[in-house]
C-alpha cells in the first residue's frame, strides 16, 4: 500500500544532491499515481525507526518537502517550463552546487534561462562564495 525510497549516502557523496533527485523521484511518483504531497511520508511514520535519520537529526524534513512540492509543482503547473543553469566557474557544478569552498571569497557569475514553445528569458546573477 505504499512506495519506500532508500536514499543510501554513502562516504564522498553529495547528500543535497542525493536529496535532491530524491524529491524528482518523489513528485513523479505523486504525478503518476495521482497522489498529492500529503500523501508523503517518512519511514518513521510507519516504523518508529530514526529514518531518514540525516533528515530528521537536522530538522531537514521540513526542506525536503519544499524540494518535493516545487518539483510537484513544476510537474503540474510548469509542465511546458523548461529552466536551465549555466555557470562555468570552478566552484559550482552544471546544477548549481558548490563543489568546493575557496580559500577566499569569490565572485561568481550565473545565468538561468527559463523558456517554454513561445519565448525565452535570460536571467544574470551574481553572488558570492564564502
């Protein structure tokens, strides 16, 4: 009667990230089964057990379902939305994480492009990297 999700995260990875597609997956499994974000919850719910435990010991819970409500939300409401993420600077991967921290801080440069069939913007931002 329900859909379990491991996300394992494992030495070296990327928790935010591992977050992340995890939410993808959780919204496309709502949109599929024409189910809405109450409908989701966490293994403790049912087992008592600390799980997800790096979510819920850092009062994470909360943020992951705003990650999976706005992919929710893409899914249903900005279905035709296309939104792309160009940085070509070394502290920052092709989705907007920050690989690294530099030694000092640093500028860094980024644009969004966020289009659908009729039209296409481009947005510049700036911030820094402390």
């Amino acid at each position: 009667n329900s859909i379990g999700i491991e996300t394992m995260i494992n030495e070296g990875s990327n928790p935010i990230r591992t977050w992340h597609r995890c939410a993808k997956l959780v919204a496309h499994l709502l949109v599929d089964n024409n189910l809405d974000v109450t409908r989701v919850k966490p293994h403790h719910f049912f087992s008592g057990k600390n799980c997800p435990c790096t979510l819920r010991e850092n009062g994470l819970w909360d943020w992951f379902m705003k990650l999976v409500k706005c992919e929710y939300d893409m899914l249903n409401a900005l279905n035709d939305i296309k939104v792309q993420f160009l940085c070509d600077q070394e502290y920052v991967d092709q989705n907007g994480l920050i690989k690294y921290l530099p030694d000092d801080v640093k500028t860094i440069n980024y644009k969004v492009i966020v289009s659908n069939n009729e039209e296409q913007r481009e947005l510049e931002f700036t911030t820094l990297i402390q």
